[in-house]
C-alpha cells in the first residue's frame, strides 16, 4: 500500500504533483483516470506515538487504518473540478494493522483425535473382555463416552482443552453362567468388528480433512 | 495407540492368546492321561484344571477404573482337581489294591473335549482382537503416508 507520488493528469495536465489515495472512497467519481495513490511516509509526529504501531487483536480480518488529516482543500483546481485532490498531511499518521491471531481453530480435528482415542480405548477395553471370556467371575467391562461426547460435540468454548478419560466400568444386565462369568463371545465379537469401522470411519474423514489442508497449503 | 508403560492393546489380546493356548495344553495332557494309574508321585493321575485371573495394573494403584488399568489375563496356577477317583474293580491289574479295586484318573472326556473346543474358540477370538488392533494401527500410520 505505499506508492510513490504520481504526476496529476487531468484533461489539462498541470503537472503539480500530488499525493492521491489509492483505493476508492465514497466520492471517487473522479473522472480522470489516475489510479489514486497514497504514499505512507511515516513522517511526524507531535502526539509522540509511533506512526507505524502495529497492535494485535484478536479478530478474523487484516484492517488497516489510514487516519490523515486532509490537508488544505487547494488541490488542483484547474483540471480536477469535481474530486479537488486531497494532500494528507502526513503528520499523525498511524497505522494500525489488526492481525489475527495465527492459530488454527480447532474445528473437527480435536473431535476427531478424540473419537479416534475414544476408540482406541473402547478397543482396548474388548480385547480385556475377550481375553477373559473364560475367567470365572469375571464381569464383563464397558466404556461409556456418551457425556464427554456431548460435550465436545456442543462446541463449547474450551473444547481444546484437557481431554477428559472415558469411564471404564463393569456392564449390568448380562446374563452370568455357572462358573460366574457373563462374557458373550458373540456379543464381544460383533463389538470388535462395529468399533473397528467407526475408527476406520474416523480414520478415513481425518485423513480426508488433513488433504484438503495440505493441497490448500502446497497449492496442488 | 498407547506405547509406554501401560499394556496395549496387543498386549492384552496377547495374554489372552498365551492363556487359551496354556488351557488346550492341560486339556490335552488330562486327555493323554486319561487312563495313568500310576504317577513319579505314586497314586493314579489326578485331572489338573487350570486357573485365570482378570489381571489389572496394580501399579497405577486402585484409584478409578479407567481404561489404562486393563492387564489382560494372567494364568494363576495349574492346580489338582480333588474331585472323587473312581474305582473299577480289576483284581489281574498290576496297580489293583488288596480288593481287587484300582483307582483310575478322574478325567472325563466329553469335558475335556468342551474345554478344547472352548479354549480353541477363545483362542479364536483373541486372535481376531489382535488382527483389529494391528489393522486399526495400520491405518493410523497410512495417516502420515498423506494417500488417505
């Protein structure tokens, strides 16, 4: 956004030279057409602020403020009847520049290394009971992420922190056989196989989502 | 997946291997000795029947139950079964007591043959936890290969 300065050129060139502003205002309705440029010359400054303190906040955009005082309205008045121009007095002049912070939003990568880790976990948790099927008194164990699913799934506003353990606990309402153990090997094994698709599932949109990152980060 | 001091997956799914394995052993050996009369230990052979327990980390101490306290399977022992000897009467035999009576092995194999097959459909399902567990690391590492 600097510039240099550009030669006037209007119907009747006069050649004063003038400092123009480059982007469009509210009154461009200039005729001529000299793209407007404005050059920043970081000249000043009596309030003793730093002409060009860039301030971060927080935010989504890159704004950049311009603030100059027009200078007198003696612009050219032989050719540029309409749009006299303007000459900033470059004396306090400062640009803020709002930089958004550089982090990634969470998005769904957090929630996808938690549903993987929830499955890695729910996995761990069936080899324990297949391994045990034929220990005597042996309840069979469950894993339960439905809270913590939820929580992590209603996007509040620190679901990027401390992820939180799953709960491991004995099941209730399964049939116990003689010698005290209520493993169904059946049961186990249709668990293994739909926990083993959700974390392929997973796998697969992470994967995905991690593509889409890298060709929008190598251009390819 | 979790590597370090706590016990993977795989690890769990292979304790459980080891135990079912050890299992079809002491069916097999009461199997072949379904008829000694006659041990080093003197007396007629007494049906061994193994024993498993659900293993937990006790290191990580008894705090809540959580996912990373899970041991596995572990084999306790292989103990003697005290239930009762039959006794057949057979006075030409050479272990037969002044009765004519001779103790034979407690072993009785349709059980025996249900421990087998059960062994082997356990062994079954522990090798299909693990074949899971090693696809399920598969395609995590394919994560980092960027083909996904």
């Amino acid at each position: 956004m600097f510039l240099s300065t550009a030669r006037h050129q209007g119907s009747k060139p006069c050649g004063r030279i003038v400092t123009h502003r480059r982007w469009r205002s509210s009154r461009s309705t200039h005729r001529s057409s000299i793209p407007f440029e404005a050059r920043l010359v970081a000249k000043n400054t009596s309030a003793g602020r730093d002409p060009t303190s860039i301030t971060e906040r927080s935010g989504n955009s890159l704004q950049l403020e311009l603030d100059g005082t027009p200078a007198d309205r003696a612009g050219c008045r032989h050719c540029c009847q309409r749009e006299p121009a303007r000459k900033f007095a470059l004396k306090d002049l400062t640009v803020k520049a709002e930089i958004s912070d550089m982090t990634v939003k969470p998005c769904q990568l957090d929630l996808l290394q938690q549903l993987l880790r929830f499955s890695e976990v729910r996995h761990r948790v069936i080899s324990q009971n297949v391994a045990n099927v034929n220990t005597p008194g042996y309840r069979r164990l469950d894993v339960s992420f439905d809270d913590t699913l939820k929580r992590v799934l209603a996007g509040d506003s620190d679901s990027g922190s401390a992820p939180s353990t799953p709960e491991v606990r004995e099941a209730e309402g399964f049939a116990v056989r003689a010698d005290g153990n209520n493993v169904d090997i059946d049961r186990e094994m249709g668990e293994l196989n739909r926990n083993a698709l959700l974390f392929q599932t997973y796998a697969q949109v992470l994967a995905s989502r991690l593509g889409t990152m890298r060709s929008a980060i190598t251009g390819r | 997946m979790q590597v370090g001091r706590n016990l993977s997956a795989s690890e769990i799914s292979a304790s459980g291997l080891a135990a079912e394995r050890q299992r079809m052993e002491v069916a097999a050996n009461n199997i072949a000795n379904a008829n000694s009369t006659r041990t080093p230990q003197g007396g007629p052979y007494q049906r061994q029947q193994i024993v498993f327990s659900a293993a937990y980390d006790a290191a990580l101490g008894t705090g809540t139950r959580g996912a990373s306290r899970l041991g596995g399977v572990k084999v306790v022992g292989i103990q003697e079964d005290p239930s009762e000897m039959p006794q057949v009467y057979q006075p030409g035999h050479p272990d037969a007591d002044a009765n004519g009576m001779v103790t034979m092995p407690n072993v009785k194999l349709p059980s025996e043959m249900v421990d087998l097959v059960t062994a082997s459909r356990a062994y079954e399902a522990n090798l299909r936890a693990l074949r899971t567990c090693r696809d399920m690391t598969e395609q995590t590492l394919s994560l980092l290969r960027g083909t996904g």
